[in-house]
C-alpha cells in the first residue's frame, strides 16, 4: 500500500510533461506515451527548432532541462528523442 501510494503522488501526468517542456521551448511539437501505463515510464519525442545546431546530448540536456528537476523525482523514467524542425 504505501508503494502504491508513492507512485500516486510521485507519479507525473503527460500532460504535465509536455507543458513543462513547451513553456521552455514554445515552437515544440511534443508526442508522449506512457510505456507502462503506471504514470511513471514515459517516451516522449520532441521536435523544435531551437535543436539546430545543438548534438544530440545538448537537445536531450535542453529538455530534460525544461523539467525543472523534475526528472528521477515525480518522473522516475523519461526516453527521449528529439528531431530538428
């Protein structure tokens, strides 16, 4: 019971995610699954302009990023890719 209820209030909507990461990059087109259907376990491809010219590390950083440190406390898994506009 108690983990259940950690996973509750631990656990991010997509929603969530997707507007955390459109606040810091406006232009973005954001697509979320949620793997496990836990609220937990999240893929999320995400394609903005603002990657031109960035690698891939400095795209992946720019999102995890826009979550506010979020990452690995309210959202336990997060699988990225990010595509240039």
């Amino acid at each position: 019971m108690v983990e259940e209820l950690y996973e509750i209030i631990m656990a991010m909507d997509l929603k969530e995610i997707e507007k955390f990461i459109k606040e810091a990059m406006p232009d973005a087109v954001v697509d979320i699954q949620d793997l496990a259907g836990d609220g937990n376990h999240y893929s999320a491809i995400v394609t903005s302009s603002e990657f031109m010219g960035k690698s891939k590390i400095e795209q992946h950083k720019m999102v995890y990023n826009s979550l506010k440190g979020r990452m690995g406390n309210e959202l336990h898994a997060l699988a990225i890719k990010t595509k240039e506009k």
